[in-house]
C-alpha cells in the first residue's frame, strides 16, 4: 500500500539556519505530494503541494520538489525564523487525471524547533 | 466560506461515560475524515465518508467507537463508554473530489477529549 517516511524528528535550529526535512514515499501510480503544517494548539494547514514529477510547490520561504526519480518531496527553507516552530507532515494522495481521490497518506510527522 | 467546525473544542468527562464530538464539514465538500492524534500515536485516520458513505473504517480502534453522517452537512464520532486511552486530540477534515484545490485537506480545531 501506499506509505509516507519522514525523517526522524525533533529537529533544532537557530534563527535563520537552513532547514531540510526529508520525505519519501511508496506509491502506486503518480500521487499528489502535499507538506502541512500544525501549529501549537491548532489543526493541520497546506503549506505547500505538487501534483505531477519536476513540480515545486512554495509558500511562505518554503520549497518542495517532485522526484519521481528518487520518490522524494524534501521540504527546504534557507532561512528559518521563530514562527516556523511547528510540527510539519509530508503527505500523498491518488491522482488520476489531475483529480484525487480517496483519503491522504500522512507521514509521522516531523517537530521543529527554532531558537533566537 | 467558513471552515471546517469541530464542537466541543474540549471536553473532560469520566471514564464509562458517552462521548460525542461533532463536526460540520465545508459546503460543497464530499469527503469527511475523522482524525486521531497523540503524542505515543501521531496522527491515526480513524474512517472517513465520501457523499455520506462511509468508505474506510478500519481505523475505529474497536466497537466502543462509532461514526455516523446523517447528511452532507453534518457527521458525529461517538465513543461508547469512554476509557483513559481514548484521551487525545480528535479532528475532523473534509475536501473535494475536483476543482482547483482537487486532493487538499482542510482541518477543523480539533476537539481535546480527557477522559479521567
């Protein structure tokens, strides 16, 4: 079945350090890759999604790209801040002709922590 | 449009007792999510609704907790009698089939169960 791996957590940078937070991913097909973030007391948000190989999704300083080739959406910021501090979730759902279907795929979910 | 609207944001109760956490999905929205998440666990699909039906059940932890959607508007998650392991955070999450967003989940608040 189709699986999410994220790099093991918790992570712990200081302000304006690069963040990489690894993901991987077992599907079937071509999926749609999607990072959410949580923060403190609050639901899941998208942050950013790709739904096709080569795409890069951005938002808010954050970039992902679609490798089909190495299965992987790694979630980059070359300048973290205070506020970035959250929990962040790498995710895959079923696409077929660029509509989804079905439920998402989370990862385990990865905690970061960033310092002044 | 409003959101995902998840009622009550918390509740303490007592282990034996019924609990129900309700959720209002956003308008037009096929698919409904119930979420899980704790600290030992992470994030669990607990089972999930497309037009009313559910689809995918097999993350109901056992017969002590149910899930019903009565119409597109609505859908409830009732544990029944409630113990001290069914404390966490509970979400509830809807999304389209098509459209523009086809594939992105929107998350409500989330509801904080204690049972003590």
């Amino acid at each position: 079945g189709d699986s999410v791996t994220q790099m093991e957590g918790p992570v712990t940078l200081s302000e304006e350090a690069f963040l990489t937070i690894n993901c991987t991913y077992t599907a079937t097909g071509y999926p749609s890759l999607f990072w959410y973030v949580q923060y403190p007391g609050e639901g899941l948000q998208l942050l950013l999604k790709a739904t096709k190989a080569d795409d890069k999704g951005s938002n808010k300083g954050f970039e992902a790209t679609y490798r089909k080739e190495t299965t992987s959406f790694h979630l980059e910021k070359g300048s973290v801040q205070v506020s970035d501090s959250a929990v962040y979730f790498c995710a895959l759902t079923w696409n077929a002709g660029g509509t989804s279907y079905g439920k998402l795929t989370f990862g385990q979910g990865t905690i970061l922590t960033v310092h002044p | 449009d409003a959101g995902v609207i998840q009622s009550p944001r918390h509740e303490v109760t007592e282990m034996g007792q019924e609990v129900t956490l309700r959720c209002k999905p956003i308008s037009g929205h096929d698919y409904l999510f119930w979420y899980r998440q704790t600290m030992m666990r992470g994030l669990e699909l607990l089972i999930y609704f497309n037009n009313n039906v559910p689809i995918d059940d097999s993350g109901m932890p056992e017969d002590r907790f149910s899930a019903k959607m009565p119409n597109a508007s609505f859908s409830t998650l009732k544990i029944q009698p409630s113990e001290p392991r069914d404390s966490a955070v509970y979400f509830c999450a809807s999304r389209r089939t098509g459209g523009p967003n086809t594939g992105e989940l929107f998350f409500g608040e989330g509801s904080r169960l204690t049972v003590l």
